[in-house]
C-alpha cells in the first residue's frame, strides 16, 4: 500500500512539474516574439552578474546605460544636413550671432542663403553652427593645417629668440651661434623680429640671413610671416636625411657649375 502511495505521488508530480514547464514556455513565447534559445530550467545556473528573472539577460537598471565609445575628432568642414543636435547656436557667415535655432530652421537658412552649416563648438551648450562659403571652409583649412604643422611634435623641444631689427651685428652672429646649435640638437626654433621705429631694416631680409648661416643644416618649417603690427616671426627646423642629400647635390651641381665656368675663363 505504501509503494502504491509512492507511485501515485510521484506521477502527480510529474504531471505538475510539466505543466508549469509549458506554461513558463508558452508566457515567454508570448513576451519575447523574436527568436531566442532558452536552457531548460534545471540547467539554469544562478549567475551573480546576471538578473535572477528568467528571460532577461541583464540585471535591471533605471539609471542610463554608460558607453565608452572613442571618438574621434571630426575634420574641419561642412556638417551636411545630418546635424546630431536639435537646438543650435547659429553665427552668421560675417561672424555676427543669431541666437538659437532648431535644426529644421538652421537647415532651412541654409539653404535659403545658400551656405554651409560648420560646428565651430561641441562642447557649448548649445553647440555653435557657422554658416560659412566653400572659399571661408577651405582657407580656414589652409590656416589650421598651417598652425598644426607650425606647433611642434610630441617629444621634440621648441625654443625662442626675440630681438629688434635694429639689432647690432655683433649681437646677431651671437644669437646665429646659438641658432646654429639648437638646429645641431634638432630642436624646432622660433624666431620672433620687432620692427624698430628707427630702423629701416627688412625684417625677412634678417631671416634670410640668419637661415643662409645655418643653411647647411636648417630650413623653414614655418616660413616668415606677420603676425601683428611691427612683429614678424617664423620657426626653423634640422633638415631630415633626405633633405639633407638633397641640399649637398644641389650644391654639388653648383660648384661643379662655378669651376667649369672658371675653367672656360682661363682658357
């Protein structure tokens, strides 16, 4: 009688244990229409990193879902029409501000003046638009890849000599001197040429000077220019090895050039 009880409870219980296994299957058939590949439900393990509630692979959150995306930095130019952000800062192509704009109104200037939009600031809130021409974009490409290509490298020291024009000549072969052994260091030189009230010197006559001195050597990695009123600057750098090769054929040729001539002279 005992065995029979047995049995009896243990066929219940297999009766109730596959009933409640259909209906845990057919409830996440009806949440989860996409296709997804269960475990059976003996075979679960509990995971500490993962939810406790069958179905769901995450542990559940209400604070927002952190990503570290690298991102990398957008090359100057026109934004197009796919502009991330709803609400702009808009300045105008003389430079004069707008105020804000949705981005729908933003576009439709746009196209209305016929114009570019260009992110100036992302990081403002909110991000600042220029309407700007294809001529604007492209010279200020021209000036950042000037500056980028003037700032000196990672790693490589850039040092600084100020003086007037009206500087003495003595005191120019000094500081030539020093010149010449910083470009030996292969260091970046800038050079930085006041123009004095009383001197009628050419402030690029001097930089071509001091560049003919050390000229086996150095050359301009940014060539002389003026950056304001009466201050004119330019930076010199160690030529590489091809330049270098290059700079002695040259020369080569015109010895080779001078003493043929002499020759034709004397004969």
């Amino acid at each position: 009688m005992t065995t029979f009880c047995m049995m009896k409870l243990l066929c219940q219980a297999t009766r109730n244990e596959n009933r409640c296994a259909k209906r845990f299957i057919a409830t996440l058939l009806i949440q989860a229409p996409q296709k997804r590949v269960f475990s059976p439900f003996w075979r679960m393990v509990p995971d500490p990193t993962k939810s406790t509630v069958p179905g769901l692979t995450q542990p559940f959150c209400t604070a927002e879902k952190s990503y570290t995306e690298s991102k990398t930095k957008a090359a100057f130019g026109s934004a197009g029409r796919r502009i991330p952000y709803r609400i702009l800062h808009v300045i105008s192509q003389d430079g004069e501000s707008l105020g804000h704009m949705h981005r729908a109104e933003a576009l439709k200037l746009m196209d209305k003046l016929d114009l570019k939009l260009v992110l100036l600031h992302e990081n403002a809130e909110p991000p600042v638009y220029r309407l700007m021409t294809g001529q604007q974009i492209h010279e200020e490409q021209l000036r950042r890849a000037e500056k980028n290509k003037a700032s000196p490298k990672p790693g490589i020291v850039q040092k600084e000599l100020s003086f007037s024009s009206a500087i003495a000549k003595n005191d120019l072969e000094t500081k030539t001197k020093q010149i010449a052994q910083w470009i030996e260091k292969k260091y970046y030189v800038k050079i930085t040429i006041r123009q004095a009230k009383d001197s009628n010197t050419d402030m690029f006559t001097l930089f071509d000077k001091i560049l003919e001195t050390v000229s086996e050597k150095a050359t301009y990695l940014s060539k002389p220019k003026v950056t304001r009123e009466g201050v004119s600057n330019c930076i010199l750098r160690h030529m590489s090895d091809k330049e270098l090769k290059a700079y002695q054929k040259i020369e080569k040729q015109k010895n080779n050039a001078v003493k043929k001539d002499e020759n034709e002279d004397l004969k």
